[in-house]
C-alpha cells in the first residue's frame, strides 16, 4: 500500500522524482524503489514524507484507496463512507466517524444546511464550543 501512496501522492501533487528525493534528502533512484514497492522507506523518511504531504502517518502507510479511488485525505479529513437514510429518516453514524469524534449514544448531533453545498452533521456538545468561542469577543466589547 506504501508504494501506491507515495506514487499518488507525489503526482497529486504534481511533483516530480527528484523534486521529492530533493526535499527529503535521498536519491531520484531511491524514491523509484519505494514506488515500485522493491523497498520501503524508513520511519524517519515516512514522517518527512508524510509532513511533506500533509497526511496522516497512519494514512501514508494504511491508506487503502482502490475501491473508492480516493487519494489520502490531508491530516484531520476524514472520508468515512456513505450512509443511507432509514425509513423515518434515520442515519448510522460510521464507527469510525463515532470513535473519532467521541460520539456516545444518547449525544445530540446539530444538523446543519446549506442549499448549494448540502449537509453537515457536528456533535452538539462541538457546536456549544464553537459558539462559546465566536460569542465571547462581541460580549466582552459590551460591558
């Protein structure tokens, strides 16, 4: 899986070889192995990598993105599958949506709308958060 990432990753990003070899300090020969997956980088050049990228290092090594054709989302994106709408409306929540935002049952989710960019789902508890944050400079030019 390495290999395939690293390739996707560097033409996503529309580098070349040696441009890659060059920012992490290894050969243009070196960056063709670990492409064609004869070797494999080692941690240190796998979190340069991965800085470079800007993706999870988990993701760099782990990232399976054949069925869906999908190239690794940037640190902190997450694409976590499809849901289909029940019958009265009612969703699941992926459990690695759940596990990654702490989302226990019995929690309120906000749902949220926008007619030309469509849904967004954010826990409740997030969203009391975010408001505290964005309400508290207007409160305190009040007093």
């Amino acid at each position: 899986m390495i290999s395939t990432n690293l390739k996707n990753l560097r033409l996503h990003h529309k580098l070349t070889q040696e441009e890659v070899a060059f920012r992490i300090n290894v050969s243009r020969q070196v960056i063709a192995k670990w492409e064609k997956g004869e070797s494999t980088p080692d941690l240190g050049h796998c979190q340069a990598l991965a800085k470079m990228y800007n993706v999870s290092l988990d993701n760099l090594v782990n990232f399976d993105g054949e069925d869906t054709n999908l190239i690794i989302p940037p640190k902190g994106k997450h694409f976590f599958g499809v849901a289909k709408i029940g019958d009265r409306g009612q969703i699941v929540v992926p459990k690695k949506a759940r596990d990654v935002f702490q989302i226990k049952p019995g929690d309120s989710l906000v749902i949220l709308g926008d007619e030309e960019r469509g849904l967004a789902i954010v826990p409740e508890k997030m969203m009391h958060a975010f408001l505290n944050l964005v309400q508290t400079p207007f409160h305190k030019e009040d007093e």
